[in-house]
C-alpha cells in the first residue's frame, strides 16, 4: 500500500501562497484608495491596515502551529519506508525512515492542541531494544489517509 500527498501538499503551498497575494492586494487597496471610508467611516485607513496585518499573522501562527508535511508512505516490498518533510516556507530538510519489517516493532498516535494534532512515532526494534523515531505530525492526511496508514501499521506492528 502506497500513500503519497503530493496533491494535498502543493494545495497547501497554492493556498498559503493565495493568501499571502490576497492580504498583499487588500493592505494596497485599503491604503490607497478611499473604499475604508464608505465601509467602515469610523476606522481610519491606518487601523484598517492594521487589523488586516494582524489577521494575517494570526493565520500565519495558526498556519504554523498546524505544522502541516508532506508524506509519502509505502509498505511494499521488505521495508516500510516513510518520507516526510515541512511544507513550513522555510524548512529544507527532508526525512526519510525505512524499518525492516521483521524490525518493526510498533507505533504510537499521539494528540496535541485539543486533538486538532495528531503525530505518529515508529517504533523498531534493535537488539531486542524498542528505539522510536521523531514524532511525524500528521495534519496534512485526510481521514482516510490516516485510517489506512494506522491499518497498515498495525498489520505489521509486533506489539
């Protein structure tokens, strides 16, 4: 079984990328002409601005907060491999775990921000010691992507 987002993760860079002209286009427009004034007569032009470019950085922290990846996720063959990275704007660097099935030990799910999170950690096992992997966040996986991943998982867990 293959997961791969790859579709899931460049909607994501179109919507951030949307959102960034969109704030852009309505600061300039605000600012420049007199539109505020007919809207909203008690704002002036500046708190308008303003409120804007707070708007913005409260969706970019919760943007943040989401920590959003790419995933790709295959079972196929004799190791599980799974290659993750941030679709954060500045973040480079990409991962890569593959556990030999017959190492593979298990997983565990864990949730953060009211649930709104959800992080996997892999387990294997060396020399008859659990290691785990860095937590993935999952946030990007639909529910039926998360379903499948855990019913693959656990197909292989030794738990």
């Amino acid at each position: 079984m293959t997961i791969n987002i790859q579709k899931t993760a460049l909607n994501i860079r179109i919507r951030k990328m949307i959102v960034i002209i969109g704030f852009t286009a309505l600061v300039v427009i605000v600012a420049i002409t007199e539109i505020i004034d007919k809207i909203l007569p008690d704002i002036t032009k500046t708190q308008a601005v303003f409120i804007l470019l707070i708007l913005f950085f409260l969706l970019a922290i919760l943007n943040f907060m989401m920590d959003y990846r790419y995933i790709f996720y295959s079972d196929e063959g004799n190791k599980i491999l799974l290659r993750y990275y941030s679709l954060r704007i500045f973040s480079k660097t990409k991962n890569s775990i593959e556990i030999p099935k017959d190492q593979f030990y298990g997983f565990e799910l864990k949730k953060y921000c009211l649930g709104l999170k959800e992080y996997v950690v892999l387990q294997q096992n060396i020399k008859n010691k659990v290691a785990n992997y860095p937590a993935i966040c999952l946030s990007a996986l639909t529910k039926k992507e998360k379903n499948k991943l855990k019913a693959s998982l656990i197909r292989f867990s030794t738990k």
